[in-house]
C-alpha cells in the first residue's frame, strides 16, 4: 500500500546539535510538506516543496532546513539555530494545490 | 484575513448521543474544506474534502456538510473508537493551506 513513513518515531536533540528527519513517499505525489504541531495551535506550516529541487519556506521556517533531490524523499533538519524544537513534526503529500494531503505518522522530537 | 475556528475545544458524549462538531472560517475565495481525523500520537487520517456550499459527504457515522460560512461534522450515534481529534482545514483563493486547532471527542461507553 501507498503511503508516508516519517523515521525516527522518536528523537532526542542535545543543545547545539542538528537533527535530520526523514520523510519518504510512495505516492507518486509532486508536493510534500513539513509541519509543526504543539499542544493547542494547529499545525504550522514550516517548509514545502511542489517539485524536485525547489522549496518554499512556510510560516516558520527559521532554524529548519530541506532538501528535495528526489520526489520520494523530503528530509527536515532541524538546526542548532531553532531554540525551541520540542514539538511534533508531520510530514505531509498531495496530489496537487487543491487536494488534501496523505500525513506520515509523525516524528516527536524532544530536546535533552 | 483567512481564518478557521473550530469550536467546541472538547466534547465528550456517551455511547448513541449524535452530535456536530463546528468550523467556521472566513477566507477570500474558498478552493476546498478538508476535515481529518487524528488520534494521539499520529498523524491526521483525511476523511472528507467538500468544495461548495450545499455539498455532503458520508462516511459510516460520520457527515460533513458545507455553507457559505462553516462545516459541520455530524457524528450518529457514535462509538468508543469514534474518540480522536477531530481537525478542520481549507484552502484560500490563494492556495494557503489553514488549519483550525482540533476537536477533541470523547466518547464514553
């Protein structure tokens, strides 16, 4: 079956280290997303992509950063720059602008 | 500017008591309203997307319907395993994606 696998399920980040989560689609979906989701705020756009090898920030996007080599793969890292990371990350697809997305089952990230 | 609400915050019902969840949203020129289901710890599950007001979907317990101003999330004599968040979303004439911040349902047996 088709679908998002966000890797790790859980990750643990020391002050000042950058972290990496992965997201890979099997969709065949042209656009995929990042986003943010904390205790009583919707989600939070952070970055997303409509095509290889272009991004676009979203409303968040300071301390992240993404890359978009191949149309499978979208990985998010979360730099040293981002003092709050503690959140969970959600990575999204879609078939285009106007449909809803396929969710991955999500990253916690914790910071120790 | 866009917006979406979703009210209640949480509902709690017994096993049989139908109710509706809310979204209510203003936007410039509205392309699609999505509504997801999210249990604790995962990621959101789509359910429905209705493009214009009149518009129904169905799904086993669960309605969504569509005006000019808000959706609703029927839910029919539902189930334990009906407990979740419940999210709203839509997209804007410009193609911003906006989430409302959840319902949380729980429903008791």
């Amino acid at each position: 079956d088709g679908g998002i696998t966000q890797s790790p399920k859980y990750l643990f980040r020391k002050e000042g280290q950058n972290v990496t989560l992965s997201c890979e689609q099997n969709l065949n979906h042209d656009a995929m997303y990042w986003y943010r989701q904390d205790p009583g705020q919707g989600l939070r756009l952070i970055y997303y992509s409509q095509i290889v090898n272009d991004f676009q920030k979203g409303d968040i996007a300071e301390g992240y950063s993404v890359s978009r080599e191949k149309k499978e793969s979208f990985p998010l890292t979360v730099t040293s720059a981002q003092k709050n990371p503690t959140a969970f990350y959600l990575c999204a697809s879609n078939k285009g602008p106007e449909n809803g997305y396929t969710f991955g089952s999500g990253t916690r990230l914790t910071v120790v | 500017e866009d917006q979406v609400t979703q009210s209640p915050e949480a509902l709690r019902l017994q096993e049989g008591e139908s109710s509706s969840l809310n979204c209510s949203y203003t936007v410039s020129g509205l392309r699609g309203l999505f509504w997801y289901r999210q249990d604790p710890g995962k990621g959101p599950e789509f359910l429905f997307t209705l493009y214009s007001a009149g518009e129904e979907k169905e799904k086993e317990r669960l309605k969504a319907t569509l005006t000019k101003k808000e959706s609703f999330l029927h839910i029919t004599a539902p189930k334990p395993e009906d407990s979740a968040t419940y999210l709203c979303a839509l997209i804007s004439g410009t193609y911003k994606y906006i989430f409302g911040t959840g319902t949380r349902l729980k429903v008791l047996a």
